[in-house]
C-alpha cells in the first residue's frame, strides 16, 4: 500500500464541478438521497491506479453531526488490500435522473435556440477508508443496512432469521469498510437555470412521459 509522492496526492480542490444554481449542500437533503440510493461507486487509488467498486453504503450519523458510510466488500475483493487509506476515497451516489428533450422548451417555439440536456441529482462524499476485518462489525453493519432496505416490505427480512452457521459463514467471506466523510458536494442540476415557462413545459414533458423516473424528476423541477 502506499507509493503516492506530495506532487501526486489528490488535493482538497472540490470533487465535482458546481455551477453556483445547481448546489445543493443542504446535509438533510444530502443525506436523503444517499438513503434512498444507497449503491455507491466508490473509487479508490493504490499503488496500480484508479479503482471503481460498486457497493451498497449505509449512512450513520452521529450525535455531533459527523458522518461515516459503512458497507462491506468481497474478500477475494483486492480493495480492502490495496487502497492506499492515506488518501481520501470518494463515494459517489447517483440520483434521479432523465434526458430533456429541446422540444420541452416553451421557448422552442419563440426562437428555436435550444439544445437537449440531461437533468441530475447526485452527491459525492470524500473521506479517508477503514478497514473492518471484524465479524461482529461486519454483522452489525449488515443487520442495519438489511433493516433499513427491508423496512418497506410487507415481512421485513433480518439477518437473524437465516442458520447462525450459515450468515456466520457469509459473514467470513467479507471484511467490512468504513468512511470518515470529510467533504460533501450534492448537484442537482434540475432546470434552475431554465426560465419560468420553461420549467413548466418541461414538467409537463415530464409528466406526459408517464415512468417513475419521470415522475420523479418532474419533482424536482423547480415551481415558480
């Protein structure tokens, strides 16, 4: 692990570019979106270059408002061996999101100056990484990520229910992560920067669509 020099260290610029109408830095909103989608692509640095994984991340808060994401990967998962963890990780979590024709626009009809353009919610965090190599961790972050996806359903499922022999098991063939997040940066790029009638066609448009993305994203547009 390790072989980063200082010139090639990651700096604390931020994570993501942000024009200043799509920022979205409220931590309650945040911390919405990262709940209602909790697989992350988590990209770390070791000694062979950039990584992406692709792991569910539970959020916890503590009383003092730090916060931390916790999942677990793989063992035969080499990430757990080879990130560096003197260097920030970043977790991205990707929201709604939807592609916006030009012919949404209300303003298509007055000078046709209009181009498509993709509409998205998305939060990074970045933090340093721990590694867990613990079962009884590992078992307490799967039971709280198992009762926070299984809320919704008619007969929740809890990890207790399956053979102690068998979720112990399970359990040996992953090592738990942890990230300390220092930085986040949410963008929802949702029409903000559109006129007010535009906005509203492209709502419209939205909602004629009649998809549960769509829906979704017409949420999100702003209202006059």
């Amino acid at each position: 692990m390790g072989g980063y020099t200082e010139a090639t260290l990651p700096t604390s610029e931020p994570v993501m570019y942000q024009p200043s109408h799509f920022i979205e830095n409220r931590p309650e909103v945040l911390h919405a979106l990262v709940q209602s989608h909790p697989l992350a692509t988590l990209v770390t640095l070791s000694d062979k270059g950039m990584d992406a994984n692709h792991i569910p991340l539970l959020l916890r808060v503590a009383a003092d408002g730090r916060t931390s994401l916790v999942g677990h990967v793989a063992r035969v998962n080499p990430i757990w061996k080879d990130t560096d963890l003197s260097v920030p990780v970043l977790a991205i979590f990707q929201g709604p999101q939807h592609y916006i024709s030009p012919g949404w626009y209300a303003t298509k009809a007055e000078h046709g100056k209009v181009v498509p353009t993709w509409n998205y919610a998305v939060v990074h965090a970045k933090g340093l990484l721990t590694v867990h190599d613990d079962a009884a961790w590992v078992r307490s972050q799967m039971q709280q990520i198992t009762t926070q996806q299984e809320a919704p359903m008619d007969k929740p499922w809890a990890v207790d229910d399956a053979p102690r022999d068998y979720t112990d098991k399970m359990i040996s063939a992953v090592v738990g992560i942890e990230i300390v997040v220092d930085e986040w940066v949410g963008k929802w790029k949702v029409s903000q920067n559109q006129p007010p009638a535009n906005q509203t066609t492209v709502r419209e448009g939205l909602e004629h669509q009649a998809t549960d993305a769509a829906r979704t994203m017409a949420g999100l547009i702003p209202r006059s």
